[in-house]
C-alpha cells in the first residue's frame, strides 16, 4: 500500500498495488505539468478524504480526467484516455516514493498533418 497527498494535504489517498513502471507522456498537458505517473488499475485507487475538494480537468475527448486538487492546486491523478479503467498517479505526491525505482516508458504521440 502506497499513501498519497497533494500538497496542502487537504486530498489523500492511497494505491493498493505495487507501482512497477513509470511513464513519462508528451502530451500538451503532460508536458506542461511535467509530472512522472505511475499506473494501475482503478480498483486499486481510494480517495480516502477530500473528494470534494478535487478539481476535474477534462479537453478534447473528454474521456481522461484529470484531477487536481482544488486549494493547492497539485495534480494528483487521472483516469487514462486509452485505458479508461487504469489510472495514473503523480508519483511526487506519494509518501517515501523513490521516483528513480521504476522502469520508466516514454509516451510518443505523433501530430498527423
């Protein structure tokens, strides 16, 4: 079990499952937000308080969702555009997380013209 937090505290949660890869993606929010995700299935996610305090981003097909928290303003996680029933969680907001510890796989979209 892995416990998470945004920054002022006010969202936690915790992953039930061990978090063995890492992805890096190059997304236009991704880029910007420049966050290292780890993945698992979204049975293996709990928000354990602060629900109501998360922010929902969503653009184009609106199928992921990405959360923030609304005070401090951190991305916690998201809900995967290809994988709706996974998710990925900004590991930097795990406790005791080594970010280095994981195979990481880089995320490669590319623009058609």
């Amino acid at each position: 079990m892995l416990a998470g937090s945004c920054h002022c505290g006010a969202v936690r949660f915790r992953v039930d499952a061990p978090i063995a890869e890492l992805t890096t993606c190059d997304c236009s929010l991704c880029v910007k937000r420049n966050a290292r995700d780890g993945e698992g299935s979204a049975r293996d996610l709990t928000v354990l308080e602060g629900e109501a305090m998360l922010t929902l981003y969503e653009w184009n097909t609106r199928v992921a969702k990405h959360y923030f928290c609304r005070r401090c303003g951190i991305y916690v996680f998201h809900r995967k555009r290809s994988a709706p029933d996974h998710f990925g969680v900004n590991v930097f907001c795990l406790e005791g997380f080594d970010a280095a510890s994981g195979a990481e796989r880089s995320h490669v979209f590319m623009l058609t013209q």
